[in-house]
C-alpha cells in the first residue's frame, strides 16, 4: 500500500539505502531530563525502535547522527543495533561525507530525518529528506516530506514504514507477525 504518499516521494523512498537520524526532536520528544545524580533521562518510543529493526531486517542501514554525546543515545543504539553513532556534530554536514565513504552511499541513496537548524545542511543534501511537524519552522520547507506523527512520539517509525511500502518490502519483512 503505497497510495497514501504522493509519487514523488514513492520515487525517492525506492532508491533509499541508508537511514540517517537525529536524536533529540527525532528519536526523542526534544526534552532532556537530568536527574539529581547527574544521569540524563530521554523518552524513545518502541514503535519507533521496531521500525528500525524492520527497515535494518529489509537490509537498509541505520546510522545516527546527533550533536550531543549520550550514553543513553549509544545505549539505545546498541539495542537497535545501529550501524554507527556519529556524536559532537554541531555542523552534521561535516559528518556526511564520512557516512557517505563508510556506507558507500550516494546522497540520492540517504533518507535523513532531522528538526532543527542545524540539520538543514544535511537535509538540502538528502535523497528523502524528512522532518516530523514538531520541526522548527524554518526546517520544514527544506524537507521532502512530513511526518504525520511528532518526533519521539512515532514519526521515525512512519518513515520506515514509508520506505519498505515504497520499495516493495513490507510484506517480507513483517509477514512471520501474520501467521
């Protein structure tokens, strides 16, 4: 089922080989919570981590890149079984080429989600570039296509919905949940 986006984006999804995601606003609702002994506290949502786990089962990378160092991002990480975490890019452009070289991608190839100033670089670049409507408004016009669900709270797992409808996988990928 592939009629609920509009063609444009259908095309571009289909070429994607590569899952480039922010954290905070993306991953997470945006807020950070520190506890009283220094630990930080961030809110992931599930469906968002099956999500990946179905587009890294359908063999599309997951990578993420974010400008804060986070134990609980490398940890959430680990459980998804990201393919690498790029952590301390205030300018994420800088990262891209490194990715690109890494995962032997083309821009066309690379799906990034990302709402906020600092992402806009990155998304003007982006085969699929995405923002979910919690974005800073300033970053919408540079994406592709809008999430229906907020960031932290689903928007993720839309976009990896949207990427195995679009190339044909979703019924490989989830048909063992069926039986």
């Amino acid at each position: 089922m592939t009629g609920k986006y509009p063609e444009d984006i259908i095309e571009r999804a289909k070429k994607i080989k590569l899952l480039l995601l922010d954290v905070d606003g993306v991953l997470t609702d945006g807020r950070l919570i520190y506890g009283n002994y220094g630990d930080e506290l961030k809110n992931f949502d599930v469906n968002d981590g099956l999500g990946i786990f179905l587009v890294k089962k359908a063999g599309i990378r997951c990578v993420i890149l974010t400008a804060r160092a986070s134990r609980v991002v490398t940890r959430r990480a680990k459980e998804l079984r990201i393919d690498k975490v790029y952590h301390n890019f205030h300018y994420k452009i800088n990262a891209l080429e490194s990715i690109k070289k890494r995962f032997k991608t083309a821009d066309d190839e690379i799906c990034f989600v990302g709402d906020d100033l600092i992402d806009i670089p990155v998304l003007k670049r982006a085969g699929l570039a995405v923002c979910p409507p919690n974005a800073m408004e300033e970053v919408k016009p540079f994406a592709h296509f809008l999430t229906t669900k907020n960031g932290g709270r689903g928007a993720v797992r839309e976009v990896c919905d949207l990427l195995l409808r679009a190339r044909g996988l979703w019924d490989k990928v989830t048909s063992e949940y069926f039986k």
